[in-house]
C-alpha cells in the first residue's frame, strides 16, 4: 500500500514541478583561408575562439580552413544546397558577387546595433560591404599598399607624382625608378584615383566619362610614357621582372607594397635599410587600393543570432589587436592611438593610407569590369592604342557589363 501511494505522489509531482535540463550550446561554423599551420590561423583558434567561448558559453565555435584555390566554388556549392557555414571570412572582392546572389544576411536590416560597428571602421573596406544600398557584412581585416623606396637611391620620397617623375633625369643607368607586375585593378588604381579619375560614378551605373574621363586618361598616359621612357619598368606589361629582386638588388628604387613587405625584409634582408611613405599625390590626393577580408554571415545560417554575438566580437578592440600582432591590420579607426600602433616600426604608414584608400568597385561584376581595365591598360602601355582610344574602348565595355549584359 505504502508503495502505492509513493508512487502516485511521484507521479503528481512529476507534472506538477517542472523538470529542467541544461540547455545544450548551439555550434556555430566559421569557414576561413588562413592556412592551418599560421600564426594567424593559431591566434585564431588557440587564443580568441576560446575566449569567445568563455564569455559565451552558449556557444561553440567551429574553425574551418580552406585553401584559397576553391573557396569561392566550395562557398557557392554549399549556399546551392542550402548547406554550408554560418559565418565567413569572405574576399572582399567577393561581398557584392555574394550580395547579389542572396547568400548572405543583410546586416543593415537583420543587426540592429550595425550602424554602431560600422561608424568604427575604416570607409574604404567598409564600402566593399555595400550592395544595392545595404550592407551585407563588416570588414574583418585589411591592408594596402604604400610607397617603398629604397633611401640609398632615393633620398626622400616624392610628396606628389610629378615629384616622382621629375626623379627620371637623376636614374643611375641600368636601373628603374618605380616597378610593378601587371595592370590589375590592384595596379592601376592607384594611379588613376591619386590622378582625380574612377572607374564608375558613385552610383556604379556607367562607366562612361570616369574611366575615359580626362583624369583616368592622363594616369594611363603618364603610366605609358614612364614604361615607354624605360623611367618605370616593363614589369608592368609582362616582361616577368622580379619586382621584388630588383629593389633588394638595389636596380629598381620603388614600388608598392603591402605590410607583408616587412617580414620578409626581417627575415631574408635584416641589413637592407626600407622606407616607406603615403602614395604620391596627384589631383585626386595620396589615393592607394583597399585590400583585406570582411566577415558575413550566411543567409542559410540556422544559428544567425549566435553567428551574430561572434561577429560582433571581431569587431573588438580585443580581437582586432590580437590579429594585428599576427600581421592581420585592423579595421578600427579608434585604434589608430593605441601604443601598440603608435610604437609599432612599419603600421602606422599603412594605417594613415588606410584613412584615404578606397575599394575597387563594388559590384557582382567586378571580375569581369578588372580584365576589361587590365586588358585596355595594356592596349596602351605597349603602344598599340592611344590611352584614349585604350579608355574610351574599355568605358563600352564596363558599361555593358553594368547593364548586365
């Protein structure tokens, strides 16, 4: 009797108190490039994820690394299927492709504190976020490039472009006064920006009147006189110069570079003496590219406040210094006074560039919009075109691709 009624006192209580479990962590994948084996990938992995998960306990934090070569197919194969990551560290080059497909979450309307992240960082790798008047990620690092010269051979460097060029009559023979590989965009726009000129207007509709525009012509033009004079070298139209052998063998004075330019110097050069400085200026003003990865999160993602709250730490100071020391530069503006920066040997230049350099346009058609540029550039480095006759051909065609043709 006495376990009869034991068991029906079981029994009410068993739905009158609720009964409670712990609440599982929700797991969230973050698809990456850093290679497995980087210090970047380490720092990633081994210090800041668990940090995140310490502070979030709900949450788990899947790292995935990919090689470069194939991510963009693996991302569009998996956004196909409706599988796939629920956060990315995506080229910038790729956000508005992505943007306009539908594969990832539209921060401007789903975040409701983005704004706030967004007035923190730096316009230009912002503005690699921006599709269709909405904003589809964040930048998650960036870079440039800058002016390196080698001060042996080049006292002091030139404040604006015709400076530059006005260094041609003191060229010891053999020699090239500034390098670079080929006509891309990461080539070609910082001449054609610094000059005043574009590729498109703000609005990215036509091409017409900007990249055959006046000041996009004369960059072409000056471009083509310094490789045609033998004052710039012939790398620029394929010849397969070693940019980076002839400045360490001290026969080409300048270039463009990014801060990855450093550690080699450390490590290969110790004894080399490298300087650096802001583009030269022309009428548009000491103008360089943005490079660098934002961060998304995917439409598909089934755990997109959780991808959120990650998100959101990449912005932090904490995680922003982290990945700088790894040589990953922050998007933060307000880090420009934090001492490491201050103190630190070869930032600082790259982050006063940074607060001028702009995007290469975004648009799904970049790829397409950089090879009519590259391959009209070339019409008229190697003398087969006039630079006008070279824009004016490749302005039709930008346009075209704008219109979705």
């Amino acid at each position: 009797m006495k376990t009869k009624v034991m068991l029906a006192v079981l029994l009410v209580m068993l739905f009158v108190v609720p009964v409670t479990f712990a609440q599982e962590p929700v797991t969230i994948t973050f698809w990456h490039t850093y290679n497995e084996v980087s210090a970047e990938n380490q720092m990633l992995t081994e210090t800041l994820i668990p940090a995140f998960e310490a502070a979030h306990p709900e949450i788990n934090v899947e790292s995935v690394a990919y090689p470069y070569d194939g991510f963009r197919q693996a991302l569009l194969t998996s956004a196909a299927g409706g599988e796939g990551p629920d956060l990315v560290r995506l080229d910038i080059i790729w956000s508005p492709e992505f943007a306009a497909q539908g594969i990832l979450l539209n921060l401007s309307e789903n975040m409701s504190d983005f704004q706030t992240f967004a007035d923190a960082v730096f316009p230009g790798p912002l503005s690699t976020n921006a599709y269709d008047g909405a904003y589809y990620g964040l930048p998650l690092d960036t870079n440039t490039r800058v002016f390196i010269y080698n001060p042996a051979v080049m006292p002091e460097a030139p404040e604006t472009i015709d400076d530059l060029a006005a260094m041609c009559e003191s060229l010891p023979e053999g020699s090239f006064l500034f390098s670079d590989g080929g006509t891309s965009g990461w080539n070609m726009l910082p001449w054609i920006w610094s000059f005043g000129g574009d590729i498109t207007d703000p609005d990215i509709t036509t091409s017409t009147g900007y990249v055959n525009g006046e000041q996009s012509v004369a960059a072409i033009q000056f471009l083509t006189d310094m490789v045609q004079s033998g004052c710039f070298s012939d790398g620029y139209i394929g010849s397969g110069l070693d940019t980076w052998g002839g400045y360490f063998g001290g026969t080409i004075s300048s270039m463009l570079e990014g801060p990855w330019f450093y550690p080699t110097l450390e490590q290969q050069y110790p004894d080399f003496e490298a300087a650096a400085a802001l583009m030269p200026a022309g009428d548009g003003g000491h103008i360089s590219v943005v490079g660098g990865e934002n961060i998304v999160v995917m439409a598909s993602s089934q755990q997109q406040a959780a991808a959120l709250e990650f998100l959101r730490f990449t912005q932090s100071d904490e995680y922003q210094l982290q990945m700088s020391t790894v040589g990953q530069l922050t998007v933060l503006s307000s880090l420009l006074e934090n001492e490491y920066f201050t103190d630190h040997p070869y930032y600082g230049v790259f982050l006063d560039q940074l607060q001028t350099a702009k995007a290469r346009t975004p648009h799904p058609a970049y790829n397409e919009i950089e090879t009519v540029l590259s391959d009209a550039a070339q019409l008229a480095l190697r003398g087969e075109m006039s630079a006008q006759e070279a824009m004016d051909l490749a302005a039709e065609e930008i346009d075209a691709l704008l219109a979705g043709s």
